[in-house]
C-alpha cells in the first residue's frame, strides 16, 4: 500500500496541493478522486480567514494526460462564509491557486500545454491531433484558446521590412510589416497601397530605414509619411527582375545561339525549311498572306510568323524537351531505325528493356513520334541557355563551360549580355564602390543592344537611390520574405474556414 501511494503522488505530484482520495481505471481516462484541504481560507473581497463550511461543490477539471490516457479530476471544494457581516461578499468558493483558475475546466498545468499546439496547428488539426494524445479539445475551443494568446508587445523598429501577401489571389491582399534586422513580426495590415502603409507609419514614427520590394505604392507611402527615412530596394528582386529581362533576350536571340549549339534536325527540320521557301516564294510573287494561308492550308499566325522571318533559321528553334529516360538508348534507336525503317515501337521496347530501360511503352512511342531518336545530342532550350549565363562560373562544370562559351560567342548582343550579368551580379554584395560601378553598368546596358535590359535599366533608374542603398548597405527584405513564405502554409491549413484577424493572430504568434 505503501508503495502504491508513492507511486500515485509521483506521477500526480502536480496535484500535491490537493488531497488525493483515490484514482480509478475508467478504461480510456483516469479519474482521480480529490478534495482541497482543511485548511482556513481568506476571504477574496475583505482578506479575513475563515474556516465555515456553508456547502461542498465539485468541480471536475482535466489535467494533463497519464499514460496517454485522458484525466479528469473529480475535485470537491468548499463554499466558505466570511466572518465579517460588512464584507460585501458573505460566501465564496474556495480556489486553488496555481493548479485550477476560476471557470476553468483545465488545470494551470494543462492549460499551458494545449496553447503550444493550437498556435502551430489553430483549430481542426489541433482538434484531431490532441485526442490522440489524451487531451479532449474541440476545433471551435482551439481556435479560443489560440484567439486568447495574448499578443507580444512588439516597439517600432528602427529598420522596417514590408511585403504584401495575397488574401484571396486578384482581389483581397494584406501588408506584412516586420524588424528587418531580426525577423520580428511586428503588424499585419488588411489591405495594400500607399494609403494603408501611410497611415501606419504615421500612426507608428521612430523607423528610420524601409527595405521593400520594387513596388512604387510603398516607395510613394514612405516619401509622403517619412520623407527622411531611408529606402532600401530589396536585392533578390533586382537579381530577378534582371534574370527575367535577360531570359526574354536569350528567347529574342536564340536562332543565332541555337545554331552554335544545336539546331534541331531531321524531318522537322526539313518540313520547316520547305514551308519557309513555299511562303516567301508565293510573297515575292505578290501573293497576299490570307491567300497563302488558304494555298497552303496553314493557319493565318503561322503564315504571319514565316513571313517576318528573314531567315529559315529565325524559325527553327530548339526543342523545348527535358532529360527523358530514354535518352541513353537514343544512338540504339537510331542505328535500329536506320537498319530497318518499319521497326515498331514494341519491338524496340523490348530490345532496351533488354538493355536497362525501365520506362514505359507511352513515354517510347511519344519519344519516337516527336523525333527525339534522330537528334546527335541533347539539345539546349531557352530556359537552360539562359540558366548557363546567370549561374556562377565557379558552379558550372567542363561540359556546361563550353556550352557557355559556344552559346556566349554565337552573336555580339550574347557576348554583351553575359559581360552584364557578370557585373551586375558582382555589384549586388553590399560595397561603397558600387555606386560607381552601378553607374558604369548602366551606361553599358544603354549601349548594347538590348531592349530587355535597357527597359529593366530604366526600371533602376527611376529607384536609384534605394538601389544605392540596396547595393551599399547591409539591410535586405530576405526576412519579409521569409515571414511571407511562412504565411502561405499558414493560408493553406485555414484555406475557407478563416477570417482575416485570426490569419493575423497566427501571423504574429509566430
């Protein structure tokens, strides 16, 4: 008996402020019997310490589970009268403090395990993980208790991060405002714009630099409520607004780098060659294009795009094809083809499945049909092209080296556009001679011949001085970033079944 009550007070010690009378085997709970002690208690209005019983009431709070099992604890406590006939409270129930609060059907203890899984989870997972661990918390008290987490009392930082995030994709969106130097969530404002981000920021003074995106709304926000602070253009967004402009100029040029790599061959090939003559013979004998189109049988686009074509090779482009499983067996494929045209796909299939493949018949015959066999290589589409020049060097193995170095060399404006990559790239860590070299960059982009580049180049020099910023100080919107990135997995665990204000709440808490 001895070592049995040893046993309950260690694993019910959090309840040694109370008299244990006895724990029974409920099946899927534990239910302890338990009563406060005979003690004289005081009075909460008047502090006067009293021992008369008027009645015995019982409360029964959940405590924190045993052996994955649920507790509740069945706890008989006195209603007490106070001695004083002035006192305005004549009875009152007596509490335990530190283990069950008032109205409260958890203990403390309990109480202060569930709020770290509702502010990861909120309301219905926390609902369906709980239970599995002992605790019985419905989805609408999860979502309570998240909503009572009271809020960090965040101060105005003196570097301000700002990014808006979509609501509702193409019509409802918020603003996030965070300390940049630590991550720190500080607001989230329901909606976006130059009003919104004003307001705030008045409402809130002391922020002496803002790192934002390229957004003029938050530029024209910060100027009008804080016209000496310090505005930071966020560098990952000028490093992407480059790399888009340099993709549509690979597009732009890549008959001439595709020829140096790797035009596309065969049938296709062929088939574009003889409809590119056909096309510009009937032109130069004063065929118009809506009579082409009908000679031909070709849509009126193609016969549009074929006739702006100069050249043939203007038309022919790369094969826009990934890596396929079969690209090991392509030489097989090819030699078998040659030997004996009216070999059939099954065939074939049979014969590399002899050698390896573990593909599919679907993914052979579509390989076939488009071709693929009868290319010497694997050829280089737009995207990858355009990948070789804006990868660093120092990450580029032999192969893509010379890859680069062909597809780098297939026409001036290519040559011109790697060299400004290259400089950009070394202006975007944070320097005090960059501003010189962002200088000389832009002179450069105006000179060659590159209206991609020139509109992104124009682009900066409307925000010259928080790209100067950008490109000399240390401050940077990454964490907004961040903080936006985590917000979307918050949307997505409350996609339809959630306001604003507790996406808000979450948001903050983390």
């Amino acid at each position: 008996m001895a070592e049995v009550t040893k046993l309950v007070d260690v694993v019910f010690s959090g309840l040694s402020a109370l008299s244990i009378e006895g724990v029974n085997d409920a099946g899927d709970m534990i239910v302890v019997r338990a009563s406060t002690r005979d003690d004289a208690v005081a009075c909460p209005s008047c502090g006067t310490l009293t021992g008369r019983v008027l009645a015995v009431h019982e409360r029964i709070p959940a405590d924190v589970p045993v052996d994955g099992r649920r507790v509740l604890v069945r706890l008989r406590v006195r209603r007490m009268r106070c001695p004083v006939a002035e006192c305005p409270r004549q009875t009152f129930r007596e509490q335990v403090p530190g283990l069950v609060e008032r109205y409260q059907r958890r203990t403390v203890r309990l109480g202060e395990q569930v709020p770290w899984v509702v502010r990861e989870l909120a309301g219905r997972a926390s609902a369906r993980l709980l239970p599995a661990i002992g605790i019985s918390v419905g989805r609408d008290t999860a979502v309570r208790v998240l909503l009572g987490i009271p809020l960090p009392d965040r101060g105005v930082p003196r570097v301000l991060g700002i990014d808006d995030f979509a609501l509702r994709r193409g019509h409802d969106y918020a603003t996030v405002v965070i300390d940049a130097d630590t991550g720190t969530r500080v607001d989230v404002l329901p909606g976006r714009g130059a009003q919104v981000v004003a307001g705030w920021l008045r409402a809130h003074p002391g922020v002496e630099i803002v790192c934002r995106d390229g957004s003029t709304a938050y530029a024209q926000a910060v100027r009008d409520a804080l016209p000496h602070a310090i505005q930071v253009a966020d560098r990952w967004h000028l490093w992407h607004g480059l790399c888009d402009a340099a993709g549509r100029e690979v597009a732009a040029h890549s008959a001439c780098w595709a020829s140096a790599t790797g035009l596309r061959e065969g049938k296709l090939a062929d088939t574009t060659l003889q409809r590119w003559q056909q096309i510009h013979a009937l032109l130069d004998a004063g065929v118009g294009l809506l009579d082409c189109s009908r000679r031909l049988g070709l849509a009126m686009n193609t016969v549009k795009r074929y006739a702006r074509a100069a050249t043939p090779q203007r038309i022919q482009r790369v094969p826009k094809y990934r890596a396929s499983m079969i690209d090991p067996y392509r030489d097989h494929l090819r030699a078998r083809r040659e030997q004996q045209p009216a070999v059939g796909a099954t065939a074939l299939l049979g014969e590399i499945r002899a050698l390896g493949y573990t593909g599919s018949h679907n993914l052979l015959v579509r390989y076939l049909n488009q071709g693929r066999h009868l290319d010497e290589h694997q050829h280089l589409s737009t995207r990858r092209a355009a990948r070789l020049i804006l990868t660093r060097p120092e990450n580029l193995n032999n192969q893509q080296h010379q890859r680069l170095a062909a597809l780098t060399a297939a026409c001036p404006e290519m040559t011109a556009l790697a060299d400004l990559v290259r400089s950009f790239a070394a202006a975007l860590t944070p320097d005090k001679d960059n501003p010189a070299r962002l200088a000389a960059w832009a002179t450069a982009a105006r000179e060659a011949d590159l209206p991609q580049v020139h509109s992104f180049a124009r682009g900066i020099e409307l925000d010259i001085d928080a790209v100067t910023a950008a490109i000399t100080l240390p401050h940077h919107n990454g964490r907004t970033e961040g903080v936006n990135t985590k917000t979307k997995l918050l949307k997505r665990q409350m996609y339809g079944r959630a306001g604003f204000a507790l996406l808000r709440h979450r948001i903050l808490l983390g």
